[in-house]
C-alpha cells in the first residue's frame, strides 16, 4: 500500500489561476520503498494522465497541427470518425486523446 495514493491526493486538480499555479505550494506524492542504495520516489501532484496526452501527441505528430484542427472543426460539426492505424495501442492512445480534446 506504499504506492497508493490517499484520497486527498488522488483528487488533486491544478490550480485555477496560473498564478497561483507557479506561486502556490507544490503537492508531492513521496514514498519510500526501503530498498538499500535507491533514493525515495516523489512526483508532483497531480498525476499526468500519460495515456490521453500521449495519444494527443502522438495526434499532432502523425496527422499536424492543422488536419488536427480540422477533425476537431468535424466534431464539433458532429460529424463521425474513423480511427484506422497498424498498432491497437497507438489506436487506442489515439482515439482517447480524441476524447479529452
């Protein structure tokens, strides 16, 4: 239970104003494994959720940052999409961060 987060942290947000953002204090999740010779973990709060931002990255570097804007332009419309690609991951990654945008 070492690397699990308590409530509170779990359902930290990022602040509202970015100047409280860059001035405020940071929330860290930090824990120690007591495994000799490695130094503890701590990561800022929130967590990134890497699946939808690396599908939106992975977006902008297959397709451009303008067919990117014109399916966002499309669904906005609502229009349907087709997701096609080679790799399930990438496609999955893909059509999630379809979602967050």
């Amino acid at each position: 239970d070492k690397l699990r987060l308590t409530r509170k942290q779990a359902y930290t947000t990022f602040p509202m104003s970015e100047l409280h953002h860059i001035q405020g204090r940071r929330r860290h999740f930090k824990t120690n494994l007591n495994i000799p010779d490695t130094p503890g973990i701590k990561l800022p709060l929130p967590l990134p959720d890497i699946g939808k931002q690396w599908g939106v990255a992975k977006l902008l570097l297959t397709i451009g940052s303008d067919s990117l804007l014109l399916a966002v332009k499309l669904l906005l419309l609502e229009r349907s999409m087709l997701i096609l690609g080679q790799n399930l991951e990438e496609i999955t990654a893909c059509a999630c961060g379809w979602l967050s945008l």
